[in-house]
C-alpha cells in the first residue's frame, strides 16, 4: 500500500481541477476573481485567468484595482475594474 506523500507526489498536478470563482458586477464594472487551496501551484489558474480577462480586454479597458494575496491559506483574490469608455481611442 502507498503511503500518502507517494501518491503526491506520483499525481500529475494537470488532471487536477482548479477552482476559480468569477463575480462580475456588471452594473459597476467589476470583475472579481478568486483562485487557490489546491496545492499544485498556480500556472493552471493563472492560464485560466488570463483567458478569461482575454475576452474581457477584446471591448473593453481592464485595471487592477485591488489584489490580495494569503500565501498561508493558499488563497487569492484580484479585483478589476473594465470600462469600454474611451476604449480605443
């Protein structure tokens, strides 16, 4: 029988699923996103952030408003801001 730490570390962090939590205020503006406790990293949900601010950015202007980060609990928070005034000007 395996011990626990070699199941780790045999898994193959890709075939996990990672949990991000999309709110988006549409009446304000604000697009927030909430990421981590999965414990493989963070390179899956950052590809999955991206391409979610990817369709937001394709008609609109995207700023970081706010960014939290609890490296203890493994949790993450971005709030941001998108605007289509003046977009392309």
């Amino acid at each position: 029988m395996k011990n626990i730490i070699q199941y780790i570390l045999e898994r193959d962090a890709n075939t996990l699923p990672s949990d991000i939590k999309v709110v988006d205020d549409k009446d304000k503006g604000v697009l927030k996103i909430s990421f981590g406790k999965n414990g493989w990293g963070l390179s899956d949900e950052f590809i999955k952030i991206g391409k979610i601010i990817q369709e937001y950015s394709r008609k609109n202007n995207i700023y970081i408003e706010k960014c939290t980060i609890d490296t203890l609990d493994d949790v993450y928070d971005i709030e941001l801001a998108y605007s289509n005034e003046h977009f392309n000007d």
